[in-house]
C-alpha cells in the first residue's frame, strides 16, 4: 500500500444505519456505501463495523420493542444480519466493490491463536480489495462471553490491523460539553489530545434505545485506537463526506489524537474491555514499583483483597486510598492471594511467585486514569 493511502476502520451504530421502526435505512447504507467505495477506489482499505442486525430482526419479525432474553435476542439477531448484509451488498455492488460478512466474537480477541487467524484473515481480504462487513456474532454469542456492543470491537479490530483512523459513526456531531438534547450551552468538542481526562467527560449511556451502546462506549473506543496509536474521530453519520473528513483530518466532528504510547490487542482487553472481578489494593513501595518501572505484583505488595476471583480473571489494582492505577489478569485465585498478602516469596509454598504477572498488567499512571465500562467476559 503507497505511503499516501491509508487503512480506515469505519463503525456505524444502530441509529444511524435503521429508522425509527428499526427497519434497516436503506438510504443510509447507500450513503456509507458510497464514502467507503469512494475511498478505496482512492486505494485506501476500509473496514466496516455495523451495528444494526438486531433492530432489523426486531422490525422484520413486528416484535414492536428488542428482546431483553438472550435466546430471542440471538434468534432476532440472526433474521437481521442476513438482511443487513444483503443491504451492503446491494450497494457496494453499485460500486463495483465486493463486502465480505465477517462475525466475531470475544474470543476472537483474547484468544491469541484466534487473534491471529482474524487478522490474517481481515488482512487477505483487504489484499483481494473486499471490504470486511464486521459485527458481532450475536446469533451464536455466549452472553457470559460477549461486548455487547460495536464500538469496542471496532477499537479492537483497528488495532488488530494497524488502521490510521478509527471512525466512529453516530447520531451525534461528536463530543459535546453536555448533553445538546438537554443543555442549549453545550459546545462541541473538536479535538481532544491524547492525554486529555476525556473518560471524564459526562456522557449519557443511552442514545436512541434501539443500540446498545451510546456515547461513552464511544470514547472509551476513542481511548483504546489512542493507545493503539490511531486517530480516532466521532461523527454524525449523516453529514456530507464524514468519512472523507475524517481520512483527511478535517473538522468534521471530535477528532481525538493518538497516543505515543502503544498497547497491544490483549493488553487494551485488560484495560479496557474485560469485567473486573475483584480488586487488590497494594502498600506505596508496591505502587510505586509498578508506576515506575515494568514489574510484576508480589505478593508482599498486597495489603488487602476486594472481592472474589479466580486465576486468570481480570482485576484492578488500587493504592491504600482507593485509586486505581493498574489493572491486570490474576495469576493465582483471590484466596491464595489474601492468604499469601504481604508475605514475601520466600515464605510461600513454591508456584506462587506473583499475583499478577508484568506481561498480563497495564499501568494507567503517568496517563490519564480511565473508567471502563465492563462489557467483557463475566464467569
């Protein structure tokens, strides 16, 4: 791929791409369409990330409101994905371009062989010049396994591919100061640098009722493309030419920049995307060994223990204040590591060399200390 052409993930919620009814909005597939084929005529590769498959179902079986149990969730969910990807095939071939149905599921992300057969595969199709039509694999997924929504896997699929721009398609002009349904004063936010507080910023989780996502699942997406090196930028779908602004850095919404600082797929799961089953809340000398350097946790750093886990869950990690500043895999269960809390490795029965191990932990500290919404796998 030339230097001047470039790699876009572009997602598109549940609101933007079906009306009010939930049918799907055949118009703003066209529209989409169209940009995306616009821009890899130019040569660009462009992902798509869609949304929408369970308000279709809902509206082509006349249900009137989205299933709350996972069973009728998963049935409606397959009747609207074959319908909406019938929907992009019929304009992208307008195009002369190909799309390519592709479901995914968590697993995809933590297990690393099945990582690594996603990327390669997204990575061929892209050199056969398809256009991936990613979603979730709702019809199939697990519910104590699953994202619940798009704009997470987006983020997880941009990084998985290196993409330069992470568009994250909505209802809304972008970031606002508040909530402009419900405060005249609400200014939109152009741009966000990479170390702004921007999980700080008030936002409401609902949004139009037929997704289930909104816009802080949004910038907690903006934040992981950041720390996957990716300019990322919130739109409205419907304006003119989004997705070509959005390529060229242009004002067409929030645009929120990328970070210096680089995670991996894996390590942005554990920040970002994973439920957290517990906490350990560890002494200054233990905090500060962290913060300062890569280390693992020990044992002798843990003060107290917060909740019940097991070996490889997902848990936070808090100074004697309540702060959270890292999170990580537990390498051993919540009772082994009460039990064994302060107590240097020496005087712990052999295996239990630490509670979480450097390569299964992210610091947040020197960056901005986030708050992620738990959408991960729960057992």
């Amino acid at each position: 791929m030339a230097a001047d052409r470039m790699r876009i993930v572009a997602k598109i919620g549940t609101a933007s791409i079906t009306d009010e009814t939930g049918m799907i909005d055949e118009t703003a597939v066209a529209k989409l369409a169209e940009e995306v084929s616009a821009l890899h005529h130019l040569g660009h590769e462009v992902v798509v990330v869609s949304s929408g498959a369970v308000a279709a179902g809902v509206a082509e079986l006349n249900l009137g409101t989205r299933p709350s149990d996972m069973q009728t969730l998963q049935a409606v969910s397959a009747v609207g994905q074959s319908r909406l990807v019938e929907q992009y095939n019929v304009e992208f071939t307008r195009h002369g371009v190909v799309g390519a149905q592709l479901l995914v599921d968590s697993m995809d992300f933590v297990a690393r062989r099945q990582y690594l057969h996603l990327r390669s595969t997204v990575e061929k199709l892209l050199e056969l010049r398809v256009v991936p039509i990613v979603n979730e694999n709702d019809a199939i997924a697990n519910d104590e396994l699953r994202y619940g929504d798009n704009d997470l896997i987006a983020a997880l699929i941009a990084n998985s591919v290196g993409a330069d721009v992470l568009a994250l398609l909505t209802d809304m002009d972008g970031v606002f100061t508040a909530d402009p349904r419900d405060n005249r004063d609400a200014k939109l936010i152009p741009f966000v640098g990479a170390d702004d507080p921007l999980l700080a910023i008030r936002t409401s989780v609902g949004g139009s009722g037929r997704g289930s996502g909104g816009m802080a699942s949004k910038l907690t997406a903006a934040r992981m493309a950041s720390w996957s090196g990716i300019r990322a930028v919130i739109a409205r779908a419907a304006r003119p030419n989004v997705l070509a602004g959005a390529v060229s850095a242009d004002p067409v919404g929030t645009t929120l920049e990328a970070h210096d600082r680089v995670l991996s797929a894996r390590k942005l799961w554990i920040a970002f995307a994973a439920e957290i089953a517990g906490t350990l809340v560890v002494d200054d000398g233990a905090r500060r060994a962290l913060v300062d350097r890569p280390n693992s946790l020990l044992p002798a750093g843990v003060v107290r223990v917060v909740g019940r886990f097991g070996a490889g869950d997902v848990i936070d990690i808090a100074s004697s204040d309540g702060t959270v500043f890292a999170r990580g895999i537990a390498a051993i269960d919540g009772t082994l590591a009460g039990s064994s809390a302060g107590r240097h490795t020496r005087e712990l029965p052999d295996g239990i060399d630490e509670v979480v191990h450097r390569d299964d932990l992210v610091v947040f500290e020197p960056v901005t200390q986030i708050s992620a919404r738990a959408v991960g796998p729960r057992r």
